[in-house]
C-alpha cells in the first residue's frame, strides 16, 4: 500500500499539479483549506500533510499549529508550501512544528525527494520507539527474575546482607 498524503491548497491549479508529480509514488488526498484539512484527518490516517500558507477559511501555519496540537496527530509531519519569501513566514512555520518549508515554484524532483527524507525519518523513528519500547520491557522482565532469585539465597552466610541491599534496590527501582 501506498503511504497516504494530504495536500492542501486553496489553488485547483497547484493540487491538480502535485497529484499528478506525487501520485505515482503515494495515494493523495486533497484539501481547499486547513478547516476541511482537519475534518478530513478525523477519519484519515495520513503519512504526511503538504500545505500552503495562504488559503481562506484557515491558513496553514494555523492549520498546522491546530494538527500538532492533536494528540493523534502532532507526530505526522507538515511540510509547508507558499510563494511568500518573508523569513517570518518560515520561521512562524516551524515554530507551530512544520517539519519543513518548501518555496514555490515547486521543483518535482526536490520535493519528491524531500517527501521521501521526511517519511524515511519517520519511519526510522517508529523503528526505533519499538526496538526501544520492546528492549525496555524485556529488560524489566529480566530484573524481576534477577531480583526474584536474589531474594532466595542459597545460605545466609557473609553475603546474605550483600543479596537483601542488592534486593531492596532492584525493588524500589521496579517499585514492587
């Protein structure tokens, strides 16, 4: 399956434009403003959200400060695209969290390539929160067994005293 994509853009003209540059590699979804973007990612898992900044209804830099306020949402990633050259344009951008900022004209083959930087980032991102999460629970699994058979000593010579302090810290730790 392809990674689904939301492009948001109040100009026919510009989304008619990046579906047909996008869509042999990804699924498109298309927005007229950031109101309708937000509705539409209600029901929609999205990989990824490109956006302009001036449309009706909600800008972008609104619409993207609204998306990264959602709990489901604020980890997808918004790429913002405009014709404004300000800086404060592109600084507001990634102070509500865009992920990157992408001036028009639209050159296809950076954008394309930018599009796969931010998924592959992401994607590595996920990879890593699993192994972490997954390495983490095997971990604790394994000082609970460590701990449980410190908690038997064989006798209770000159290291009795060493196994209980040993015990007592990896309980706290684990808070059992």
């Amino acid at each position: 399956m392809l990674p689904l994509i939301l492009l948001v853009d109040d100009n026919e003209e510009i989304l008619d434009f990046l579906e047909r540059v996008l869509s042999s590699k990804y699924s498109i979804l298309k927005a007229e403003d950031g109101l309708e973007a937000i509705k539409l990612l209600e029901t929609e898992a999205v990989q990824l959200i490109i956006s302009d900044v001036m449309m009706p209804v909600m800008d972008g830099i609104e619409a993207c400060k609204r998306i990264k306020e959602i709990p489901e949402l604020y980890k997808t990633s918004v790429l913002v695209l405009t014709a404004r050259t300000e800086e404060y344009t592109e600084v507001a951008a990634f102070d509500v969290g865009a992920d990157d900022f992408i001036s028009k004209p639209i050159k296809p083959k950076a954008l394309i390539s930018r599009i796969a930087t931010v998924l592959k980032r992401e994607k590595k991102s996920s990879e890593e929160k699993f192994v972490s999460e997954k390495a983490k629970s095997l971990f604790h699994v394994s000082e609970k067994r460590f701990a449980f058979r410190l908690i038997q000593p064989k006798s209770c010579g000159i290291g009795c005293s060493f196994h209980l302090n040993v015990v007592s810290c990896f309980l706290r730790r684990l808070k059992i």
